[in-house]
C-alpha cells in the first residue's frame, strides 16, 4: 500500500528541537518520522530511541546510518535492542555514508560496494538470530550470534543511487532508500533495476523501496520547494509544492514509478509542526480515508 512519510532534517532542525518535532509529528497523525545521520550532526540510533520513547504510534526510520562507522555487530545489538523495547515501529536502514566524511574518521572503504555485499547480509542474519561467521574483506565475524534477536526482524534497508548500487541492493536488502532531487522517470529506472536485480537473486519476497521527495506547502510553495532541488534540469519534476490535496494527487506520478514510501522532505527551514500537520493530511489523503 502506498504511503506517505516526513522528515526530520538535521540540516535545518537541530537535536535540541527533535523532541517537540517528534510529538508534533505524532500529534498530527503522522505514520513514519524518517532521521538521517550525518557526520557530524546527530545520532541515529541514539534519537530513534528517544523518538520511539516519547510517542506511542509513531515509526521512525533510519535512512541511513553509515555502515563504515560502527562494527555490524554492534549496529545488530543496536537495532535488536530497540526492537525488543518498541516492536514493529523501527525502520532501521544503512548505507555507504558520505565518503569524505568516511575519511575524516579514518573509517572509508576502498571498496563500498564490497562493504554493502559483506555488511547488509550479515547484519540480516544476525537480526534473525543466526549464528554468523563471515571472513570478509570489512566484516569479521566468528561464529556470532545475538543473545536477545528481535522477536520479528525489522526490513533492513540500504541507500544506493548508483547503477551498482541499486542493483546490490535489490540483491541484499529488504528495501531501498532512494535520495530526493529525481524525477518520476528516474525513479522508475531505479525501481525497475532494483527489483530486476532481487528477481536474478531469487529473492521472491515484496522489496520496499521509499524516495525523499522535496515537499513544501503554504506561501511560495513553489518556488521553495524548486529551489531546494537546485540547479537539475526540470525541477519542477523533481519536488512537490502546494496544498495537500495537490501533493497527493502529484505523489501519484512516484508511486506510479514503483515507489511504495513518499516520504516528504521539508524544502526549507519553517514551522515543523505545520509541515508535519499537512504531511499527516498528505498520507490521509493518499490512503482515502481523509473524511
């Protein structure tokens, strides 16, 4: 079914406004708040937690937090953990991370590719409670095995944008976290790709893809919410603007592309709470059941 999510961007909303962001978020019934984590402005794990905390419906997802900065384990213990605490109600993706920021800490993989093949199976395995072994390239495990697996693995998603990348991640993930700023058309080349590739695996089960779109509602919609997406040909193509009702009818064009999460991405710094309030309007709308 498709859905429709927000963001919280800690580009534009620092840590110490997450908290009232959250509850506003799940005061205006809003099914899925998504956080990122990027060197070196705030937490992902840390602030899903307390999100998950404060609220009682909310999901909150993680799209992405960097595979190179934390051992698979420790993010397998991560994840588990806050899955025994809130069941069903964490996202939890990763992905290559920024590789400049990766070499800042000592931390980038020569082969990123490498990585994901290596990193996004075992993690998988481990939050089903296997016992892994993996003698890799970046991953070693001997013969580790969670003592507390989640009750019900969550989907493990990955970032990819890349030919490559999307490929390997239709092959290893559960989903797929697609980046704003493309059209409906390149979306739907990613999509295809993506699920080309799990097919070729013999991966038979749903593969859930979501994409950031750049949103804005109110005054100048229009104009913010294109400028936001920069200097790409068409931007108008590339974001949504106006009220809800016409941010859900235009939503239409990336779930027609094979979307199954359009997850809105404030176009500039406002009042979150707004945006979120039409964000939750937004996904009533897409579901039918806004009267």
């Amino acid at each position: 079914m498709a859905r429709i999510g927000a963001i919280f961007n800690p580009y534009t909303h620092t840590p110490d406004e997450f908290r009232d962001a959250v509850l506003a978020a799940e005061s205006a019934g809003l099914g899925e708040l998504w956080i990122w984590e990027d060197c070196f402005r705030q937490s992902a794990f840390a602030a899903a937690s307390a999100a998950l905390a404060w609220t009682d419906a909310l999901r909150v997802g993680i799209g992405i937090a960097p595979m190179p900065l934390r051992n698979v384990a420790a993010t397998a213990m991560e994840i588990a953990t806050i899955e025994r605490l809130f069941p069903g109600r964490l996202l939890p993706g990763v992905g290559h991370g920024v590789l400049d920021w990766m070499g800042q800490v000592g931390a980038r993989a020569a082969s990123p590719l490498t990585l994901m093949r290596e990193y996004v199976p075992a993690l998988r395995a481990l939050l089903a409670g296997d016992e892994v072994t993996v003698p890799g390239r970046y991953v070693g495990l001997d013969a580790v095995r969670l003592d507390y697996p989640p009750v019900t693995p969550p989907l493990v998603y990955a970032a990819a944008e890349g030919p490559k990348t999307l490929r390997l991640s239709g092959e290893v993930a559960d989903g797929t976290v697609l980046d704003s700023g493309h059209t409906a058309e390149e979306y739907a080349t990613a999509t295809a790709s993506i699920r080309d590739a799990r097919a070729q695996a013999g991966r038979g089960e749903a593969h859930d893809i979501v994409a950031y779109v750049v949103t804005a509602f109110g005054a100048d919609a229009e104009a913010r919410a294109t400028a936001d997406v920069g200097d790409k040909p068409d931007p108008a193509s590339r974001a949504l603007w106006g009220e809800p009702d016409r941010v859900a009818a235009e939503a239409q064009r990336f779930f027609a592309a094979g979307v199954d999460d359009v997850v809105l991405l404030p176009a500039s710094r406002g009042d979150i709470a707004e945006f979120y309030r039409s964000a939750a309007e937004v996904a009533r709308l897409v579901r039918g059941d806004a009267a």
